[in-house]
C-alpha cells in the first residue's frame, strides 16, 4: 500500500508545487474563502495551507488520506459530470506516502477540531486539537523517503518559484477568495478578495491589467470570458497565459491556437497575447481525467471549441477598433 502510494505519487505530486496546487484545489473544493500558505525552503521543509473551508468530520479523518476514498464521486455518471478540482481521491494519500502530513479540520458546528498525521503511510489516532473552523495541513520534509525523488528536486530558488506559479494561477482563478502567501517568514502575496482586473493587476501586473480588453461570450453550452491583453501589450507575455476550463487551470493547443490566430486576423499581431480567460462549459463536453495533475482536457469536438474561442475572441478584439 505505501509503495502504490508513493507510486501514484509520483504522478500527482512531482514537486512541491504540485503538491500546493492540490492542497490549494481542497480547500476551494471545501468552499474556502481564505487561503493563506506559509513555504519554508522552497516548500521542502515544509508546507502549510491553512482554510475556512467547511473541514472535516472526525469520522472522515482517515479517509481523507486514505487512497481513493474521495468524498466527491459516488458513481461514473458523477464523473462525467465533476464540478470539484479533485475526484480522483489520491493527493492526500500520496502526498502522505513521501512526507509527513498533518491534518487539523474543524467543522462549524464542531466544539474542537481534530488531528490526524501521516507518517511514511501510517495514520495516526484521531486527536483533539484546537483550531478555528476550517482546515490546516501540514507537509514536511517532502520526499524524505524517496531520496532519488529528493534529489531531483531544483533549488530552492526554483522550487519556490513554481509554488509561485502555482499560487498564481489558483489565485486568478478564484479573484473572489482571499490568498495569501509567505515563504522563510517573509510575505509574497497578500490578495483581498477583489474582482478579476485587479486581481490580475497584481498577479500579471498593472500593465497588463489596465488596457486588457474584456472578454465576455457567455451562453450554453459555451462561455469565454476574461481578460485579454491589448495589443500594445507584450512584456513577458508568453508566461502569462492563464486558460481555465470550468475554473481548472489547463494548457490546450486547441484554445491556445484559436486564440494566436484571432489576434492576427484581427490585429495582424502574430506574438503570444497575455492572457486570463475562463472557458465554462457543461463539463459532458469535456474530458479532464486526461492526466494524473489534470493540466490537460480533451474537447470532446475540438473543432467547434476552436470556432467558438476564436470568434469570441475575434469580436473582443474588434470592439475597441470600432
Ligand atoms: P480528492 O480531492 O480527489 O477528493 P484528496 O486526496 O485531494 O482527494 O482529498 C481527499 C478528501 O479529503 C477530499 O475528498 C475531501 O473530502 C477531504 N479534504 C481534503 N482537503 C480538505 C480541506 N482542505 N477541507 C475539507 N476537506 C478536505
Ligand atoms: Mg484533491
């Protein structure tokens, strides 16, 4: 059972920002509202996610960091029709397979909070512990077990630096929620809950965020909206190209092209736009259980999916010219 564990988590949990986004994904699953992330040494030593979420019973402790017993999918039809970043029901459990894990819920209605931890894939006794209502894990000393893993782990430098990305694209994702996040004790990021321009005037940058142009195609069973960069715009824009497809954070050719070919019929502009876009769609149309991280989706007809971005883009592009 550990060796499965630490196998899958070889899948889902790469890095310590791998193992961030998925923490990060929980707590939004759970409802959070407020997320704060504490890094020490690029997230290595250790790890802290703290929420408001709605937490966890203390029945449910344990199979929280069992391996597939996510409480999110009952049946295939719930799969097909996942509106939760997880349902595979396997971070947890991996991440706790390669470092030591606690988990501290609180349910609102709870008069304490509970503990349980994850050592080298043995569980603890559930614990009383104090905690207001929400969650905390703890990860620490990640791939501490797994030394081939650990020493293909970059710099710290590095290492936070892709936490940092991480965070980025969860906290656009969600520009209504509080994030914030700090690393060796010193604070990175501090977002107030706030609508998506200034949201991404502080992730992106006020550059961006003052002339991009709005997206807005909303209908069924396809919508595209958000931000995309006006013309002018070019610094370092290859990086800041965020797509969401139904709030998850992915990377497509498909979009992505539709998207390079609507900027150059329209503005003769053949660079990589910067841009924050969020594709919902009735997730029937959309198979995201691609990939073990999720970060691919297969359309189920790409074709139109390229239609649709690229006219919905090509009419935002236009708008400002008219
Ligand atoms: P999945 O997200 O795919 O269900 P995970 O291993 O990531 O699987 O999490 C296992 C389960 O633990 C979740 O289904 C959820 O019930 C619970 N859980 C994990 N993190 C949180 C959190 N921050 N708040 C509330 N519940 C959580
Ligand atoms: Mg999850």
């Amino acid at each position: 059972e550990l060796l499965v564990n630490q196998i899958a988590a070889g899948e889902v949990v790469e890095r310590p920002a791998s193992a961030l986004k998925e923490l990060l994904e929980n707590s939004l699953d759970a409802g959070a509202r407020s997320l704060s992330v504490e890094l020490a040494e690029g997230g290595v030593r250790r790890m802290r996610v703290v929420d408001d979420g709605g937490g966890i019973s203390r029945e449910d402790l344990p199979l929280a960091l069992a391996r597939f017993a996510t409480s999110k999918i009952a049946t295939l039809a719930d799969l097909e029709r996942a509106a939760t970043l997880g349902f595979r029901g396997e971070a947890l459990a991996s991440i706790g397979s390669v470092a030591r894990l606690s988990l501290i819920s609180r349910q609102a209605d709870e008069r304490n909070a509970w503990r349980i931890a994850c050592e080298g894939g043995a569980l603890t006794n559930v614990e009383p512990a104090a905690l207001a209502a929400g969650t905390t894990v703890d990860v620490e000393e990640l791939f501490y077990n797994t030394p081939a893993r650990r020493k293909f782990l970059k710099s710290e430098a590095t290492e936070f630096a892709r936490c940092e990305e991480a965070f980025a694209r969860i906290a656009l994702s969600r520009p209504d929620c509080a994030f914030g996040l700090s690393h060796n004790g010193r604070r990175s990021a501090h977002y107030p809950p706030e609508n998506l321009r200034a949201r991404a005037a502080r992730v992106i940058g006020d550059e961006f965020a003052e002339g991009a142009v709005d997206v807005r195609s909303e209908g069924a069973p396809v919508s595209l909206t958000g931000l995309v960069a006006a013309p002018g715009f070019t610094r370092a824009s290859r990086d800041a190209q965020y797509l969401f497809v139904n709030g998850r954070f992915v990377r497509d050719k498909v979009v992505a092209h539709a998207i390079r070919e609507a900027y150059a019929d329209v503005l003769h502009h053949d660079r990589h736009p910067a841009y924050v876009l969020f594709l919902t769609m009735d997730p029937a149309l959309v198979d995201v259980n691609v990939h073990p991280t999720k970060s691919e989706v297969r359309f189920r007809d790409s074709g139109s999916m390229h239609r649709f971005v690229f006219h919905a883009l090509s009419r935002a592009l236009a708008e400002p010219l008219a």
